[in-house]
C-alpha cells in the first residue's frame, strides 16, 4: 500500500526499465553458481545511491525498510532483508564500465526533457567547472616510483622463473632511504644522484628481462605492461606531459587548482557541466 502519487513510484513507470534490460543482457551468463541479481534491481539501487547521496552500505540498509525503494527496484512486495550485498554496488558499476554508465546517465537525460523537467534550450548555454577526485596515493617521489616498479619486475621474475643476475634489493633499498633524507635535509644535489642511482638499477633490470621474454613470447604478455609502465618512468623528465605518478593508479595526474595551501592535487579530474537555467548538473 503506497501513495500512487508519490515521486518516486512515477518516477519508476516513467523509466524505460527494458531498454536496460537489453543493453546489459549480455553481462549475465549461464552456469553455476549463486543466481544473478535483476538488472533493475542494480539500477535502481545505483540511481538511488545518487539521488540520496549516501554510501553503499546505506543504500542497502534504507532499500530493506523503505517501501517505496523497493517499488522502485520492481518488488512486487515488502521485503525483510537487505536487496544484496554492499560489495555488489561496488562491482555492478566495475562490469558496466563507462559506457555502459554514460548509457543510463543519457536515458535519465532524455526523460527529463520527454517530461519537460529541462528542455533542449537549457543546454545551449552550459558552465564548465573542475574539481578533483584525490586518490590514497603516497605522495609522487621520483625515488618511490622507480624503486617500486624494480621490486614489481624482479617479483614477476621470480614468479615465473626468470633468473637475473642480479635483482638490487639490498642497494636499492638503502639508496631510496638515502634519497629521501637528502629531500629532507634539502641536499637537492645528493637527492639527484641518488634517484639516477635508482634509475640505473630499474633500467638493468627492465634490459635483463626484456632479453628473456624476447625469446620466450608466451611469457612477454605477462611482462608487457609493467615494462612499459618501467620505460615510462625512465624516459619521463620533471615537465613531461602525461606523468606517471603511481603505478596502481595509472589515471592519477597532478592538477594546479590556484589553492595557497596545497597548489597542487594528486587524482582524476571530473568535469562538471551546468546549465544556466535549471542547474542541471553531470559529472
């Protein structure tokens, strides 16, 4: 028994619930395990999550007491339990991917100017802003980054049997150590040689690898990736374009926002798009 007004059941028939479910059919496969959760399910509790800005533990706690959540989702009836598990928020997004994010955000578009919410001439005029999606990176050091991916390639190595003839795990270690006392003690000319140290053992190690893949092609796939991440720090210099800064997050870039306090920002930038009339937002 709900309101056959309230907002958010017109909002549900409004939406064209099938047209998802023919885009991300091809998402689901038949075989064993745990049944697939309803594609509306997933997407309903993702729009939700974004209309109530809240985190994804709450948007399941909420869909297990709030009746009118669960009409939207496509229940029939008033369910006891949480919808799913909070991970799968966190996944579904993972597997659509983002086309398959720019697919739902372009139906909620349409329907907002199918029912007059916005109107096309509200978007001949739009507001570009910035802002900046800092990730839990260390703080970008030259050192780090070319010690990190030598202990990476020699651990690979050792993974899958490729011998070196030597791995520079003992200097290494005490060469970035050094390197990061001469920051401190702003001994920039010291700090230099130390991270050109780093340098040379990363550059020995990437030369004895790429030698043993040459003639081992079923192993160069696996070594592929991280040597071309290795030449990247070797080759980039203090204003190159399109810096490495972290190896587990390849999309991190440093961004100048004009801030006293911190002039520079380490993530992903979003891009914020506002039309002059309703203030109609994407991200």
């Amino acid at each position: 028994m709900i309101n056959p007004k309230a907002p958010l059941k017109l909002l549900a028939e409004q939406i064209d619930w099938h047209y998802f479910e023919k885009e991300f059919a091809n998402l689901y496969k038949n075989g064993p395990g745990q049944p697939p959760k309803s594609i509306r399910l997933m997407i309903g509790l993702l729009m939700l999550q974004h209309i109530a800005g809240i985190s994804d533990q709450k948007v399941v706690e909420t869909g297990a007491e709030n009746p009118y959540w669960q009409y939207f989702c496509a229940d029939d009836h008033f369910q006891w339990k949480v919808p799913v598990d909070a991970s799968s928020l966190v996944r579904w997004p993972q597997r659509l991917g983002p086309q398959g994010m720019e697919k739902i955000l372009a139906v909620t578009i349409q329907q907002a100017i199918n029912k007059g919410v916005i109107k096309k001439r509200d978007w001949e005029k739009v507001i570009v802003d910035t802002t900046v999606m800092e990730k839990n990176i260390a703080y970008p050091t030259d050192s780090n980054l070319l010690n990190r991916a030598r202990q990476k390639l020699v651990k690979l190595a050792k993974k899958y049997g490729l011998k070196l003839r030597q791995n520079y795990n003992r200097v290494a270690s005490r060469v970035s150590r050094m390197a990061g006392r001469y920051a401190h003690a702003k001994q920039y000319k010291r700090m230099r040689v130390s991270v050109k140290k780093l340098g040379t053992y990363l550059g020995r190690v990437v030369g004895a690898i790429t030698r043993q893949v040459s003639h081992l092609p079923e192993k160069a796939a696996i070594f592929n990736d991280l040597l071309g991440l290795s030449r990247q720090l070797l080759s980039q210099k203090k204003h190159s374009p399109n810096k490495l800064y972290s190896l587990h997050e390849r999309a991190v870039y440093a961004v100048s926002k004009g801030k006293a306090r911190k002039p520079y920002e380490y993530g992903c930038k979003v891009s914020l798009a506002v039309t002059h009339k309703q203030g109609f937002a994407l991200s």
